[in-house]
C-alpha cells in the first residue's frame, strides 16, 4: 500500500510541475457566432429590462454615452449619456404605464471590436390612466451600434426608423 500511495504522490508532483498547457485558441468562425449570439441577447436583454422597468439593467447595457437617433418619432439625433437615457426611459415608463418590446430578424455585421445589429421591432404601449384612447403601437426598424469592452459587448448606440403606428400617441409620452 506504501508503494502506491509515493506511486500516486509521485504522479501528482509531476502532474503540478509541468508547465500548464496553453488553451486551445477559439476558432475565427466560433468567435463570430459567440459574438453574434451575445449581441443578440444584449439588445433582447435592454428590451426586457426596460418592459419591467428594471433601470439599472437597462443602464448595464450600455457604453457611458450614447448616440441615438429616434427622429422618426420627434425629437433630434443626440449623444447622451447612458444615465440620462435611461432616466428618460423611466420618466416616460411610469407605473401607470405597460411596454412589450419585441425585435425580430436580427442582422449582426462585427468588424473587430466594434458591430452592428439590424433588427425589425415593435412596441406596444398601454396607459393605464389615458382619459381617451390607452393604447399606442409602434412598429419600425432599428439599427443598434455595439462595442466590445472588457465586460463583453456594450450598446454604443440606437437608432428606430418608425414604418407604422397606430393608436394615440400621446400615450407615448405618458398623458394619454
């Protein structure tokens, strides 16, 4: 029994002394699909966060400062900050108020550490409180811009191309 047990000390000693063998690298067409599959989750994960009003989810999305475009609905093209687009988001999305955001037929182009996410979307909004008509839909295209960081890939900017809506839009901003 002696002998096994330095038999057996003896191939751990060894198994600690060589030098640890390097990972096997990632295969390029791996990687792009990984990244693919996160990027996807990343804008579907800003959706659902911001449908159940978790804020500090929907700001974990996010570079610092971001560019967004959401013209087609008024408003101009700015670069704001994460916090302040969020803070509008909830300012909008008050208690009263229900979202369903759903995106579908995502496109992903990445080229290296930056990408790009075509996607077509759409929004439902209800107010619980509206006086007139509670309801107002939106559909349209977005076009999401992402960049890798080293806490994985973070929403860099936004932009919604309205096709269609139906219902009152005040409801939008939250005075139905």
């Amino acid at each position: 029994m002696r002998a096994f047990l330095l038999g057996l000390t003896a191939l751990a000693l060894a198994a600690c002394s060589r030098p640890p063998e390097a990972a096997p690298a990632t295969p390029p067409e791996v990687q792009r699909l990984v990244d693919e599959a996160e990027i996807v989750k990343l804008a579907a994960s800003l959706d659902d966060a911001v449908d159940r009003k978790d804020w500090a989810a929907a700001r974990a999305c996010f570079e610092d400062e971001v560019d967004v475009d959401f013209s087609s609905l008024g408003g101009t093209p700015s670069r704001i900050t994460a916090t302040g687009l969020v803070g509008n988001w909830q300012t909008a999305l008050t208690p009263e108020k229900q979202s369903f955001h759903l995106r579908g037929d995502p496109v992903v182009t990445i080229a290296g550490d930056a990408a790009t996410m075509v996607s077509h979307g759409y929004a439902w909004n209800k107010l619980t409180t509206a006086k007139g008509e509670p309801l107002w839909e939106v559909w349209g295209v977005y076009e999401h811009r992402f960049a890798r960081s080293p806490q994985g890939w973070r929403i860099s900017g936004m932009k919604f191309v309205k096709t269609h809506e139906r219902g009152d839009p005040s409801v939008r901003g939250g005075s139905g």
